[in-house]
C-alpha cells in the first residue's frame, strides 16, 4: 500500500473513537486527497472531543448514532478500529462486496521505513514501551518514536517524519496484533510482558486471545533486507513466554532473549522511583531491549531517574492529611490489580470493579481478603468480586480472623468510593483505585476514570498536598 492509494478514493472510517486512532486516520486519509467519511455507533455528543480536532477538515461527513450499509456499499477503502471486531455484521457486508479493509496499525506498518519495537502483554506494555523509548531517546544517536496503544502519540500523522534509520516503539494490543495478522506483518524486536486472561467478551476463550497475542512473533520476518534477525524477547517468569521461547528459539535468522527482575541491579533499582514487583518486570523488559541497541548499564543507571511515569499507572496523585492516594486506573484485569496490591507493604483501601470482560475474580478476591484493610466496588462487577472476597474468607483457616481483617462494600459511584475511602482512612492509609476491570460501563476509557478519581481526590479540601492532577 502506498499514500497515493487514497488519493480520490472515498474512504469509510469506521470508529472514529476516542483515544485518536480515529482521528489519526481521518486526517491522514484527507491529507491524501480522499473523500472521507467517518461511521460510529457512539453519540456526537460523546464523540465531541475527536470531532473537534478535526475542525480543519471541514468536507469530512459524519455518521453518528449508527451504522448505515449504504455507507460500507459506496465506499472504495475501510478503516475499522480495532474494537471493531472482525465478524462484525458491516464489515462481513464489505468483505462480500469485496471492498479493500484495512485498518490504521495495517497501514502504518505498509508505510513505515524504520525499525519497529513493538511491546504486547496482557500487562506492563505502556510502562515498559514508555521505558524503552525513553532509555533510547537517551543514549542513542537515532530519532526514537513512541505510540501505538499507548495514545501518547499519532501513527499516520507523523509517518512522512519517519526515516529509515529510526526506531518506532509500539504498544501494540490484542486487537491490533489480530489485525496486522490479517496482512502478516510484525514489529522486527518484539517483546511480551506477560499473559493472563483478558478481553474474553471478545476473543471468546484465553487460547484465543493468546492466538491474538502471539501474532507478534508468528510474523516476524526473519533475515529481512538488509539480513538482519527478527528479535524476540520473553518474559523468564511468566508460564506460556517461556513455552513461546522454547518453541521459538532454534528458528534460523530469529535472535531468543530472556528476561526477569533478576537481571536488575541493585543500583539500578535505587535508581527506579515506581513502587513493585510489576514494575520492576516493566524495567527488566526494557533494559533487555535496550542491551540489543547496545545501552549499557551506567547509561540506565544515568538516565533512570529522568524517567517520568505515565498517568494512571500507580501514581500518587495527592497525601491529604498523612493518607497517599494511589491512581492505577491502567488496572483493567484482577492480575494487574494483584500486582498493584503487592507494591504496598501495609494493607491498602482498594476500590476496585467496573466493567465486565467475563473475567474471574478468585485469586483477587484472596488477595483482597488477605491483603486489604477495606475493599470499595463499584461497577458490573462490584457482586462478583465481593463475592469471591467472600468465598476466600470462608475456606480460610481462621474465618473470624479473616472477617475481622477488612471490610467490604458496594457503592453506586465512584465518588461515593472515594467519599466512603476517606471516611475510613486514617494518616498512615493508602487509598488505591485499581479497579482490576475495564471501565466502559461508567467511564469512557481508563483515562477518563482516572481523571475523574483525581478531580474526586482534589475535592477533598481540608489538608490538601497536591502531587499530581494531570
């Protein structure tokens, strides 16, 4: 595929969103002289923030509130978002009328002329890409680029910027990795940070969504012009990375790395500001792709604590009379949750709960019970994981003990989350939001919930230390 595809062609946007992958592709399709149409099942109302980026283009239609077939009929290309599953009703309609489907990580990888890093997991993958691009934007001589799912930045916009000597670093989810199996294509270094079952409403079953998630490495090209291996790197302490080593590492022209929170330095782990287990994983795996580039150790150790986090994930947002108050609104599963749990040392007041992804709670629900001083759900999934909290604390040893060690309820919001959390803090507490769920039954993204708890949080006025807001 070449830019000049587009040129006079009525391209169809199908899922204009709300994260910019949309936008992105809209505005690349019109600068390259398409007619562009954008479809979206979502409101204007609720879609006003990507229309309005797209004032400049004025002769883009929209179609809103639904989808239409006339649309997919009368369109020459079609770009569907990548929650925009394959068997999708409209999008069967245009494989039957043979129209041309691709999507934005499908173009941007037909375009692209650098070297692609592409970063997948279940969990880790914003912080580990975020931390190999900034360790190479550091130490290396080579324009560094970072997007992907992350959203940090746009894919297409910024293509024609892209030379052949850079390094493209992506956050690549499940969806896009389906899609870019669609036209075989994967990032030359690839790295997984772990797998746990996610997104079951969509690919149905964890085999599938490993399917999904393994594209990234079933596709490298090995010993591509200019003869140079595909590069896998796997996570030593994760169960199926180390199946996926195993099966991968004798394949001619393919380069098997390992890594693990061994390989981190005690210097280096001074060094590193993000509390956990998890995110020193997250670290590992960067420094292991950053080696490959040729990074050294003293050049981590330099650059490290310029790093800054990105939002939602574990940050500490404000202390308020002697109680920290924890955003990891990023936390989409029960093991990302887990995790968030495992970087306190005194029992935290979690909130937790939201969508429903048909995911279990059991081994949440444990550390919950364990590991908390009180647990605050909301959401869909608010019954389910007090529920499993429930089930733990009756096959524990010592029933009482454990009923006595945390308390559990349900509240309709989450301001009355975090209304009820600073009702039951005291200075000394933690208050963490790591829901363990999407978001999509009461917010519009993880962005939006974690913008939102910080806004909650900074109404608390009497002793108010602001850290961070953004």
């Amino acid at each position: 595929m070449k830019k000049g595809s587009f040129a006079g062609k009525k391209v169809l946007v199908m899922g204009l969103g709300r994260f910019g992958g949309g936008v992105d592709v809209a505005k690349f399709a019109c600068n390259c002289g398409a007619k562009v149409i954008i479809t979206d099942l979502a409101s204007v109302e609720s879609l006003s923030d990507s229309i309005k980026q797209l004032e400049g283009f004025p002769d883009i239609e929209y179609h809103l509130g639904s989808h239409c077939a006339a649309d997919f009929e009368r369109a020459d290309i079609i770009v569907a978002n990548p929650a925009v599953p394959g068997d999708n009703e409209f999008l069967k309609l245009a494989e039957h009328l043979n129209k041309f489907i691709t999507s934005q990580i499908n173009i941007f990888f037909e375009l692209c002329p650098a070297t692609v890093i592409g970063v997948t997991g279940t969990n880790g993958k914003s912080t580990t890409a975020a931390l190999t691009a900034h360790l190479l934007r550091n130490t290396s001589r080579r324009a560094v680029w970072l997007s992907g799912n992350i959203g940090n930045e746009p894919l297409l916009a910024t293509i024609d910027q892209i030379s052949s000597d850079d390094l493209v670093v992506l956050e690549l989810s499940s969806f896009q990795l389906e899609q870019l199996g669609q036209i075989k294509k994967a990032p030359r270094v690839a790295l997984l940070t772990n797998l746990t079952p996610n997104h079951l409403d969509r690919h149905g079953s964890f085999a599938d969504y490993c399917t999904a998630k393994e594209n990234i490495f079933k596709f490298q090209e090995l010993n591509a012009p200019p003869y140079l291996p595909a590069v896998s790197i796997f996570n030593a302490e994760d169960e199926i990375a180390n199946e996926w080593f195993e099966k991968y590492r004798k394949e001619p022209g393919r380069i098997c790395i390992k890594f693990s929170t061994d390989d981190v330095s005690g210097e280096i782990r001074q060094q590193f500001g993000l509390p956990g287990r998890a995110n020193l994983s997250n670290l590992a795996a960067a420094i292991a792709i950053a080696k490959y580039f040729g990074v050294t150790d003293e050049q981590v150790k330099t650059h490290l604590p310029e790093f800054k986090p990105l939002p939602h994930r574990l940050e500490l947002i404000a202390e308020i009379n002697g109680i920290k108050w924890y955003n990891d609104s990023i936390s989409t599963t029960p093991e990302s949750a887990i995790a968030a749990l495992e970087a306190f040392e005194q029992p935290p007041i979690i909130i937790a709960g939201g969508y429903d992804k048909g995911l279990l709670f059991d081994e949440l629900g444990e550390k919950i019970a364990r590991k908390t001083k009180a647990a605050i759900l909301i959401g869909q999934t608010a019954e389910k994981i007090a529920e499993a909290i429930e089930q733990k604390r009756l096959t524990a040893e010592n029933a009482e003990s454990a009923k006595k060690k945390n308390k559990v309820e349900v509240v309709e919001s989450l301001g009355k989350a975090v209304d009820l959390a600073s009702r039951l803090a005291v200075s000394g507490d933690v208050v963490l939001l790591s829901p363990g769920c999407a978001s999509y039954d009461m917010f519009d993204n993880f962005g939006h919930r974690g913008r939102e708890f910080c806004r909650l949080v900074k109404e608390i006025r009497h002793g108010f230390t602001q850290i961070n807001t953004d």
